[in-house]
C-alpha cells in the first residue's frame, strides 16, 4: 500500500513538473521580444529538448530560426539546424531532415552562395517528395525558381515553376500559389512574353482574396497591380499601364504601410515618362523612389534606382551625373550580386570615361556578359538532371538503332571490299605481299568489329536486367513495402527501403545509355552533374579535342562506364576533392586520363579492387592498353588508350 502511494505521488509530482516546463516553453515563446528575444528562444528549445517531445522540438527550433533568418544571423540559424538533424538521428523524423536542409539554405542564401543554397533547396525538395509532402515541395520548388530568376536562367525558371504547380494546384494552399503563378509571370516577362506573363498575373490576383491575412493581401494585390502594367508597358499600352501605376500609388498609405510596392510603382510609373520622352519627370520620379529606398536601406533596389538615374541623365546630356550615379549603382550592384545592373552600369560608364578607363569597363561588361551565359547554360545542365530522370528508350527505337548500325556496318564492308579489289587489279605485281598484309589487317578489323558488336550485345542484356529490376523487383519490394506499412512493422519497412534503394540504384548502374540521342560530351556533363558535391570537383578538358560523331558507339561507351567507374572509386575509396578528365584523339587512337588527388595506394602490393578490374578488362576486351600510377597521399592517375579500328 506505500509503495502504490509512493508511485502515485511520483508520478503526480512529475507530471505536474512537465506540465510546467511546458508552460514555460510557452511563456517563453509568447514573451520572445526585444532584447531577449533569443535567449527566451534558446531557452524554450533547450528546455523542449529536456521534456523530449517531438512536437515542441520541431516547434522551438523552427521558430529559432525564424527569428534568426529575419535578423540574418547565421549562427542563430546553424544552432536550429544542428537541433533538427539532432531529432532526425535520434527518432529517424524525416520531416526535421527537411527543414534541417531548408535552414542550410537560408543559411547560404544570408552569405549570398546562391548554388549552394540552390543545392540544400533541392536536397530538402527530395526528403519531402518522399514524405509526399506536397505543401513543403512546392515551397522549395519556388524557392529555387525564385533563385533563378535572380540568376537570369529565366527557362529554367519556368520548368520549376510549372513542377512546383503541379503540387500546390491541388493543396489550394493559396500563398505559395499567388507566389508561383507570380514567378512563372515574372520568368516570362524576362522572356519578352508580357501576353502570357499577363495570364498567370490574373490567374493569381483571381485568388488574391482567398489570402486571410490582410497586409500579406495588399501586398499581393499592389504587387500584382505593378506586374500586369509592366506587361503593358512592354507592349507599348502606355496608357494602360499608367492607369494601373496611378491606381497603386492611390491606395491608402502605401508609402508607409506598403513601401517596397510604392517605390516599385512610382518606379514604373516614372519609367513610363522616360519611355514617352518626359526624362525631367522621369528623372524626379526616380529620385523620390532612390530617396525612400535608402530610408528602408534595401541596397539591391538602389542599385537599381542608381541605374534608371543613369540612364536617365544620360539621355538629358547630364554626364556628371550619370556617372555618378552609375558608379554608384556599379558598387551596389556588386555588393548585393545584382548582376544585371551591374552589365547596365558598366555599359553607361565606358561611354562617360576617357579611353583608357571606357577600355577598362567595357573589358570588365565583357567578361562578366560571358560568365553570366557560361553560368546560366551550366545551370541548366547542373539542375535539368537533377529535377528530371532521363526516360529510358521504348524497344522500338533500340530496334531502330540496331537496324541502323547493322545497315552501316553492311555499306562499310561493301565499300572496303571494293577498294581492296580495285587495289588488287591495279597493282597485279605486288597482290601477294598486298594480299598478305590486307588479310591480316581485315582479320584484326574483323575480330576488332565482333568485340565491339558483343559489347552492343552485352549492353543490351544489361539493359534488360536493368530493366527487370526496375520493373519487376522494384515493383515487387514496392507492394511489399505497402504491405509491411500497414501492419505497423517499421523496422522492417525500413531495411525494404535500403534494400529497394540498392535495388533502384543498381538499375541505374546496369542501363545503358544513349549516344545517337544524346552527343557523347553532354552524356559526361550529365555524368559529372549526377556526382555534383559541394566537397567534390569534377572537371572535363580537352573534350572537344576529340570528334565524337566518328567514334564507335561501343567505345564511347566503354569510356563513359571507365569514367563512372573511376569517379565512384575516387569518392568513395578514395575520398578524393578534386578530379580531372582529360581526353585526346590521334589518326589511330583515342585517349583518356583520369586523375585525382586522393589517398592513392600502392600498385605493386596492394590487390586491384572489383572497380580496377573492370576498367582493365572493359578496355583490354576492345584492344585498349590500361595503365595506372598512384602512390599513398598523392593521389592516382588511370590511362586509356582505345584503337579505333583495333589495330
């Protein structure tokens, strides 16, 4: 009978203790202002860390970093991460996963590594689609279109976009929505498509209403308001867009309530004047929108009022001015990576300066246009692989391509045979020695012919069984998957994940890949942007050295397998950052180096790996020579030298 009291008042006593740490969680979070904000912040996630419960962890950390992001303190932000992929090791919570990438890249996005904050979005993006967390997905996704707006990939854009609708569309979760339709809008004005822009502008000032929250509704309708009657400004509709402009500029306090949408509008409305030739009024506009600007000190919006000034003066023979005014927006928009004026500016300046200086900026418009292009193709094809699978082929064109090679290998006999018959009539006297050497060279041709047509066939069987267990195995360990959910057996669901994963990576693995759709040298660009790793730097050169549209198939093949096999090895056996591919073309032979600067080992004692061993035998198997350096610490270098006709 005392120990049942004693138990009872335990437990009572404790649970009257938790209740009150969590009524101190909540007091803390209520109370968070001023100069205690954090620590009333830190102290509601320690403690919620304390009375282990999931929720208030997720909850105090999240709200951390809220706070944190507003005042871009980066350590702030990195204390809640670490807190979110605490609670992931621990209860294996994949939604604190998420977030824990989604702060890194808000994290990246304060100290301006726009790829890197790119990345995290993505890896985010990826753990919620296996959530299936439709809301958290679109978020992402407009956060990474966002990005690209800012980085001038305006295609790339779209394609986020249009992905990231197809989730929030059926959610109705109309905040990411209006933002969506309005990046898609903004995308496609950049693309000098106002009518189309127009229509997702509509599409999201439709659902405006459906937002509650009363100022976050303004700002949308003022936003929108600015948008459509950019587009008609874009046509040429001045006075429609003007009517818009004036309609905003009307709305009740707006240059306190709504400052940013108030300098936007005046912005456009002043544009306007200096479209029509009225460049005094544009000019007073612009200063009055520089002038709150600077008041709510958001540097990248100066930068651009800097350069409308510019521009402006210039037109008005102001040079004095206009320089001043485009240096200004030069350094500005350098600071805040707004790269586009930065291009405008430095345009304005080499026309204002003496020779020498002009020579120096337009050396520098130059050299920053082409960095731009250079980064927005590879944009393209560093993210285009990582947001879409790349479909396999039907049997029909596999057929096709087969026919095809069959059919060219059949005119290229025909056509060897009659150059060796007209060599045999023309030199009679010499047909023995001749006839000698063309039939042991046929031979090798021949033999060199059929190693290239088993590896045609090998690749095909590969591409079966890959097929088998994408298909058939795969699926399998899917319903099984579903079934083992259902009877809560989680342990199990979740070593059938690893196992379907390894499944779904070895498919990957076994697939071939194509060469008559896709050119070989963009195959290794999507090849190096599938390894892309912040701590791993692949690079392809002299890649254009070598006249890929007049090798064989299986050879290209071969090398690219020699060149998937050598980066795995580098990073997973070999912890290497840094590897370098490096190709050359003789009359002869192909050639390919493949270097890194990982741990290396010894050659002469240490037993080649399975990895090793199939580089070896996939370039000895078409006549190719493999050699290999390394040494411990210095790293390994791997050469390859295929013939092209095999001798």
């Amino acid at each position: 009978m005392k120990k049942t009291l004693f138990l009872f008042l335990f437990f009572s006593v404790f649970i009257v203790f938790s209740q009150k740490q969590q009524d101190s969680i909540a007091f803390y979070l209520k109370n968070a202002k001023g100069a205690d904000k954090f620590s009333y912040l830190k102290r509601a996630v320690l403690l919620s860390e304390d009375l282990k419960i999931d929720s208030l962890i997720k909850q105090t950390s999240l709200e951390y970093a809220k706070h944190s992001y507003f005042a871009k303190d980066t350590l702030g932000l990195t204390f809640s991460t670490n807190k979110l992929l605490k609670h992931f090791q621990v209860k294996k919570d994949s939604f604190s996963l998420a977030k824990a990438y989604h702060l890194e890249a808000l994290n990246h996005k304060i100290k301006n590594n726009l790829d890197s904050t790119f990345y995290y979005h993505h890896k985010s993006k990826n753990v919620s689609i296996a959530l299936k967390d439709s809301i958290e997905i679109g978020r992402r996704l407009l956060s990474m279109a966002i990005l690209q707006v800012k980085e001038l990939d305006y295609l790339g854009c779209q394609i986020t976009t249009i992905e990231g609708l197809k989730y929030i569309e059926p959610t109705k979760e109309y905040r990411t929505l209006i933002s969506l339709y309005q990046t898609l809008g903004n995308a496609l004005g950049h693309l000098k498509k106002p009518k189309e822009a127009r229509s997702y502008y509509i599409k999201a000032q439709e659902i405006v209403k459906f937002n509650s929250v009363k100022h976050r509704r303004e700002r949308n309708y003022l936003n929108l308001l600015s948008n459509i009657g950019i587009t008609f400004k874009d046509e040429r509709q001045f006075k429609k867009a003007a009517s818009l402009f004036k309609e905003g500029l009307n709305f009740d306090s707006i240059e306190t309530k709504h400052p940013t949408q108030y300098q936007n509008l005046l912005g456009n409305l002043s544009s306007i004047s200096f479209r029509q030739g009225k460049i005094k009024k544009a000019i007073e506009g612009y200063k009055t929108v520089l002038k709150s600007r600077i008041k709510t000190k958001n540097l990248y919006a100066q930068s651009v009022s800097h350069g409308l000034l510019a521009e402006a003066y210039l037109k008005n023979q102001q040079y004095e001015l206009a320089r001043k005014h485009a240096k200004t927006g030069l350094e500005l928009g350098k600071k805040t990576r707004n790269n586009e004026q930065v291009l405008g500016c430095l345009k304005i300046l080499s026309e204002l300066t003496n020779e020498q200086t002009a020579k120096k900026y337009l050396e520098e418009y130059i050299k920053l246009s082409d960095s731009l292009l250079t980064k927005e193709r590879n944009l393209k094809n560093q993210f285009a692989k990582v947001r879409y699978e790349t479909e396999k082929k039907d049997k029909e064109n596999t057929s096709l391509k087969q026919e095809n090679e069959k059919h060219e290998l059949q005119i290229k006999t025909e056509r060897q045979f009659k150059t060796i018959g007209w060599l045999l009539a023309g030199v009679g006297f010499l047909i023995i020695v001749f006839g000698v050497y063309i039939a042991t060279s046929r031979r090798k041709k021949l033999l060199f012919e059929a190693k290239l047509l088993q590896v045609e066939v090998r690749e095909k069987e590969r591409q079966e069984i890959a097929k088998s267990l994408h298909d058939e195995v795969a699926g399998d360990l899917r319903m099984l998957h579903l079934k083992l959910a259902k009877t809560n057996l989680l342990e199990e669901t979740e070593k059938l994940d690893v196992i379907n994963e390894k499944v779904r990576n070895l498919s990957h693995q076994l697939s071939s890949e194509s060469f008559n759709e896709v050119v070989f040298k963009d195959q290794i660009v999507n090849l190096i942007s599938d390894f892309f790793d912040i701590d791993l730097r692949i690079k392809a050169e002299k890649i254009n050295s070598v006249d890929w549209k007049n090798i064989n198939n299986a050879i290209k093949r071969t090398l690219f397998l020699i060149i998937r096999e050598s980066i795995q090895n580098a990073k997973k056996h070999a912890a290497a950052k840094n590897i370098t591919l490096r190709f050359n073309e003789t009359k002869k032979a192909v050639f390919l180096t493949i270097s890194d600067n990982g741990k290396g080992f010894n050659v002469d004692d240490k037993k080649n790996g399975i990895g090793l061993k199939n580089i070896k035998e996939r370039t000895e198997e078409i006549n190719g020579i493999f050699t290999i350096e390394s040494k411990l610490e210095k790293g390994t270098t791997i050469k390859i030298e295929i013939p092209k006709n095999g001798n």
